[in-house]
C-alpha cells in the first residue's frame, strides 16, 4: 500500500471503501453511478490500496476504465511519475489495450520511446501483448539500452532483439535425486552437512511420499542459529498430515518459539473438537486487534469442523465484508460455505465481479442460475483481459450451468 502512513480505508458500505477493496458490490455501484465513481477508480490507480503484494487490482481496476467508459488519458500521464506509479499504471495500460483502446496501447509505445521506466514497460509489453504489437520496438531498444545503468534480467524481449542479458551465477551442487528416502533421512540425521545440503535432502523428500521417519528429525532441523526451521522443512511436515499430531504434541511445549509454534500449527490443523474453542478466539482475537493478515488460515482451519463451527460465523462474515486483503476473501467464503452457507447466493453472485482471480471461480463455479449470472459469466468468458484459467472455468459453467454450492 503506497503512503502507508497518510492513508486510510473509506467505510466498506461505500463506493469508494469498496472499491480500495476490490469488492464486486463496487464494481455493481460503480456502473450504476459512472460520473461520480470515476475520481474513485482513477485514484484506485493513481495510489496502491493493496493491503498486500498478492493482492490483486489491475485487471478490476482496468476493467472499471472499461465498463465505465473513462478515458484511460489520465493513466497514460501516471506513465511520467515514478517507477512505481509508473508501473501500476503500465498494467492497467496493458490490459486496456487488450480490450481495443487505441490510446493505452500508443500510450504505452510512446512511452517506451521516450520515457524513463521503459525498460519494464516494455517488458510488461512483451509479456502481456502479441509479439506484432511490440516487436517493432527493437530499434528503440537497441539505440536506447546503452544508456541503462545495469543489463536486463530477463531474456524476453530482449534477446529477441538481440539484446545481452544478465547471466546469474549458478555453483552446482551434487545431485541428491538419486539416493534413497533413507539415505535422504540418514543425511538429515547426520550433524557434519552443511544447511544448504539438508535443505537440498528436505526439497528432494518433498517429491516423494510423505515419509514418517522425518518426524524424530526434526527438533535438530533448526537453522544454524536455532531461531527458526530450517527452508522447506515446514511443507515436509505439512505433508505428513494427521500423522504428525503425536510428535506435535511434544513439539508444541518446547522450549524453542519455532519448534512450539510448528507443534501447534500442526494442532491446529489436525487435532481434534477439543481445538476449536481455541481457534474461535484466536479468530476473535484477530478481528479485535485488526489483523488483516493471517486469518485466512484461522479460517481454512475452522472450515474442517463444518457447522459445529457456527460460533466464528459472524467473525468470518466480517471478514469477508471489511477486509482491505482481498488475497483472503477467499478463505472466508469458502469457510462460510462449510460452516453456514446461509445468504452465499448473494455473495456468489458478487463474486463474479471480484478483483481476485480465485474469488471469481467461487462465483463461477457456485453462483446461482439466473439471467444475470449467466450473462455475467459470459461477459468473463469472451473478455480479452481474463484470466485464461477464469475464461475456462466460465466456458465449463455455461457448458452444464446449473452450477454447485461448494
């Protein structure tokens, strides 16, 4: 989020609150009020309401330019200002000109004649256009690299134009593909290997089956210092599933705050009715201090004990409503459809119109069948701008479009 400390979220049950969101009810308010909406999205593009970086914003806000028929010449002059604003005007740009506006894609070329950011411009260009729209650029990129402080990273489009690239150094370690889940576990075990060796063991174990003899491992799998987990050792744990409950119980009264929270994550994941009062609170508690980040795996464990988990309803639902980190959403509609799926047609249906790319194939998958939704569906299915796997999912719904509450 850009100028962190100077902003602050409008109220969630306005256009505007919605709408730094990434709400479809945003989206559904915008279009019926344009003129008065527009400050709105284009300050959605101008400043970066994103809670996270794994929030999404640009196909929703380039969408927003779009349906609402603003012009996107205020998002061309952002291309000026600085890298960052620069950029997230780039994708707006980009995916406009997906859509046929003539004026975000000869924004964005002329830009990289002349601007001061083109060498990501054009790299957003070559990823997200048809080589026809930019390949003709690579005069401009020959005459104008030269000038650039450091080479490229990436080889797209720049070797194309033939164009030297960044090379990473690479020291290649012994292969560990070959040895066996014992020999694997037999290394992890030993105290001469280096981290980087057991974390190579510990990657090699997460292709394979769960195996079980890593649990006695590991309360000695800690980094050098003992302050956290070795890299990768979590997921194996994750892996084991049910399995590691028993050792977890052990872990969780260490001494060690990773060992600890490791041992009671896996509780938390796996135990019994007798965690659930437990996770009820720690979601309670998460509301009452305003913790946008993490409580969508509060949910995702909740959701395991289906209705019985009725106490954190009202939590989740405030969740889903207020969040700024829409990457969550998510999460918490599909914890209410475990727990208590009363009113979720409403919110399938506003799902369609959500920035996250998994909250719309909810909606897809589980909205009701009505004309409204259907025709929605098909708006995503035939967009430019869409996500080929939302465009698919939307193919498949209209296909059989009863759907399924899941």
């Amino acid at each position: 989020m850009s100028d962190e400390c100077e902003m602050s979220y409008a109220l969630p049950d306005f256009v505007e609150g919605l709408l730094q969101r990434g709400r479809g009810l945003g989206v559904v308010r915008a279009l019926q009020d344009p003129r008065r909406s527009a400050v709105f999205v284009y300050d959605g593009i101008r400043r970066d309401w994103r809670w996270d970086q794994t929030d999404e914003r640009s196909l929703y806000l380039a969408r927003l330019v779009h349906d609402l028929d603003l012009s996107p010449m205020p998002i061309v002059d952002q291309l000026a200002g600085d890298e960052e604003a620069c950029l997230r005007a780039c994708e707006v740009l980009v995916l406009l000109a997906l859509a046929g506006s003539g004026d975000a894609r000869e924004g964005l070329r002329a830009y990289v004649r002349r601007g001061e950011h083109w060498v990501r411009v054009l790299e957003s260009l070559s990823a997200g256009w048809p080589p026809a729209w930019w390949e003709d650029l690579g005069g401009v990129a020959r005459a104008r690299i030269g000038a650039e402080a450091e080479l490229p990273w990436f080889s797209e489009p720049w070797t194309r134009f033939g164009i030297e690239v960044q090379s990473r150094p690479f020291v290649a370690r012994p292969s560990l593909a070959g040895c066996s889940t014992a020999e694997l576990l037999a290394l992890l075990a030993g105290t001469r290997p280096e981290g980087a060796t057991k974390v190579d063991a510990l990657r090699v174990l997460n292709s394979r089956e769960p195996a079980e003899g890593l649990l006695p491992l590991v309360p000695s799998l800690g980094t050098l210092g003992g302050n956290r987990p070795l890299p990768l050792l979590r997921r194996a744990v994750e892996r084991l599933g049910p399995l590691a409950v028993p050792a977890a119980h052990v872990w969780a009264q260490e001494g060690r705050p990773w060992l600890a929270q490791l041992g009671a994550d896996v509780l938390a994941d796996h135990g019994g009715p007798e965690v659930l009062p437990g996770l009820v609170d720690e979601l309670v508690e998460q509301w009452t201090a305003g913790a946008w980040c993490g409580p969508d795996r509060t949910a995702r464990r909740l959701a395991r004990f289906g209705p019985d988990a009725a106490g954190a309803v009202p939590y989740l639902r405030r969740f889903l409503l207020r969040t700024p980190h829409s990457y969550e959403r998510t999460a918490y509609l599909e914890a209410l459809a475990a727990i208590d799926r009363d009113g979720l047609e409403h919110v399938y249906t506003e799902s369609l119109w959500d920035c996250e790319e998994m909250t719309r194939l909810l909606g897809i998958n589980s909205a009701p069948t009505n004309l409204e939704t259907l025709g929605r569906i098909a708006v995503l299915r035939d967009d430019p701008m869409e996500t080929a796997e939302v465009k698919a999912a939307a193919r498949a719904r209209l296909v059989a479009p009863s759907g399924q509450l899941s």
